[in-house]
C-alpha cells in the first residue's frame, strides 16, 4: 500500500518521539531507536521534519518495486559516511552503557561482557537505521577488546562506544534485502518491539523501584537546588514549584487523591520513613545501626577509610581494597544524603 506524506507528518506531530510514524513507513529498526531513546533525545524527531519526504519515497519505493535500483544504490559500494549517523552512534551507545551501569553493574563480568554487550547493541541499531547496516559482530568485538582497559570506570561507555562507532563505520554497507517492514502483519511487528522495549527497561525499572528512597533523595536535592535559585522571587518560586508538582496533581486528579500540600506530605512520609535496602546495605558496611548520628557514621566511615585505603594495601590485596574503599564511599555518600533530607525535611 502506497505511503502517504500527510498521514506519515500527522503521525510525527502527534508521536514521533514513539516512532509512531517509523511503524506507519515499515522502519521497524528507526521506531524502536526513537521507543527506547525518545525521538533520538528530541533532536533526531525535530530533524525529521525535513527528511519524511524521503523517507515515505523509500518505503513506496520497496512497497511497489520490492528490490532497491541497483544503479542507485550499488550493493558493493559502502554508503556515504554521515556525521549525523556516528554522531548518533556514540550517543546511543552511551546511553546504552549508562542504563546498564545503572541497572545491570550487579551482575557477574559486567565490565567484560554485559557492558561492551549493551554498548555495542546501541550503536549497531543506529547503524541499522534505513537502508543501511553494518558488521554486528566486528562491533561487538571492538566492544569487548576496549572494555578491559577502562575496567571499573564510571567513564567506560564512552571509549567503547567510540570503538564500537569507528568499527561500525569502517563496515558500513548497503542491506541485501529492503525493509519487508511494511509488508508484515502489525501484530508480530509490535510483539516484537514490546519485547525488546521491556528487556531495555525492565532492568531500569526495577533498580529505580529498588531504590525508591534514594530516588526521592536525590529528586528531593535537585528540586530544592532549583527552588533555592528563586529566593530573590517567591512568585517566580511559586510558578515553578506549582509546575515541578503538575505530574502529582494529575495523578491525584485520576485516583482521587486531593491535590493539597497536606496529602503530598502524607505521600512522603509514607515514602520517607521506610529505609531503602541501599540504606540497610549501607548501615551493615560502616557498621553502624539505625539510630547512629552523623558523627558516629562519620567516624566510622573515616575509621574504615583508613584499613581499606588502597595505598595502605599494596600487593594482592590492591583489588580487594580497591572494591571495599568504593564501595564504604557510596554508603557514606547513601547515609550523608538522608540525613541531609531529614535535617531539611525539621
């Protein structure tokens, strides 16, 4: 069936940052970067507005021709290069490696696999994009060889997706075959975005959950920073706070719940009162208990600083020391930021 420009803008307007139009032209790898980055982080769906009349003239194209002109597309020779299309694939596959940091750095050899795996998954789905592909496999293995030498970096992401991005493009070439996308059922089409849309979320989700108290924290510090740059402007204050709470009125309006400032501190303390697991992790390493004050964990911290400061372990106990100094610094930095918020919530 033949595309339509009008209906192909209609659903740009009204989803393109879901990919809404994608689905409608059969670009079933362009829909799922734009459900799992949200319109290329805005900027990618705002560049579209130009490039929807080319992309319904492909779709018609392989609707009604089935294969691609090989004069214009000649298979054995690669694409152009396209700055916007490496710049896309280092972005993504940041964004891939951040969201595993966040909810998969539990996980065993997640340094040596799991995180050059995602990595390298976000770059090759840009580099699928349209008609063109590139080598999956010499990616994931530029991937694999470069997380090592930024093992435990919280920067890591960005070497490897920058490795990844060079492989990528090195082996950039034409598909055999042209998007069937269109010519599939709509059903399988969507089951099968649903499934990779819940297995990039689905981890996310449940650290963010299992971290809800932290979560609030650092909600919490961010909002009152914001608010605190209004002080010279209690009405301007009051604009922002108003709109930084819409998200809360609108739920209220569906459940039932009144919007008033008296059922919003219901709903913290609610939240607030019971520790997270962070927290209880938290406590356990710098071996305190729940009612120690600032300056017990702070003695504790700085006491536990000293046995496992790497300097103090050379020699094979480096990477145990290593682990353990991390890992008292994140606790101290858990336990300071709840009690910033019990002090500001008095």
């Amino acid at each position: 069936m033949t595309k339509s420009v009008t209906v192909t803008y209609a659903l740009w307007a009204m989803g393109g940052p879901l990919g809404l139009h994608h689905l409608y032209l059969g670009r079933d790898s362009h829909a799922l970067l734009w459900m799992l980055t949200l319109g290329g982080f805005g900027v990618g769906w705002a560049r579209e507005f130009f490039r929807i009349p080319a992309y319904v003239g492909e779709a018609n194209r392989e609707t009604v021709g089935g294969l691609r002109d090989s004069k214009r597309h000649p298979i054995a020779r690669p694409p152009p290069v396209s700055i916007a299309r490496f710049a896309g694939q280092i972005s993504v596959g940041i964004y891939f490696g951040t969201v595993a940091l966040i909810g998969l750095n539990s996980l065993s050899f997640f340094y040596l696999i799991v995180l050059p795996l995602c990595v390298g998954a976000g770059v090759h789905l840009v580099s699928s994009v349209g008609e063109q592909t590139t080598d999956l496999h010499k990616t994931l293995i530029a991937c694999v060889i470069t997380s090592p030498i930024f093992y435990g970096s919280t920067i890591s992401p960005l070497p490897i997706s920058i490795a990844a991005s060079v492989t990528a493009s090195q082996h950039r070439r034409f598909k055999t075959h042209p998007s069937s996308g269109s010519q599939q059922e709509l059903g399988p089409r969507l089951y099968r975005l649903a499934l990779v849309w819940l297995a990039f979320s689905a981890p996310l989700g449940y650290s963010i959950f299992h971290n809800t108290t932290a979560t609030l924290y650092y909600l919490s510090d961010c909002v009152a920073a914001l608010l605190d740059m209004f002080w010279f402007f209690p009405w301007l204050r009051s604009v922002v706070e108003y709109f930084l709470l819409l998200p809360y009125r609108i739920l209220g309006a569906f459940t039932g719940w009144g919007p008033s400032e008296e059922s919003w501190r219901k709903v913290l303390e609610i939240l607030l009162t019971e520790r997270s697991q962070r927290e209880r992790e938290a406590l356990q390493m710098l071996s305190v208990n729940k009612e120690a004050s600032m300056d017990e964990i702070t003695h504790s911290y700085r006491e536990l600083v000293k046995v496992w400061h790497p300097d103090h372990n050379p020699g094979s106990k480096m990477e145990e020391s290593q682990k353990m100094f991390i890992q008292i610094q994140e606790a101290y930095e858990t336990l300071l930021r709840g009690q910033k918020l019990e002090h500001r919530n008095k």
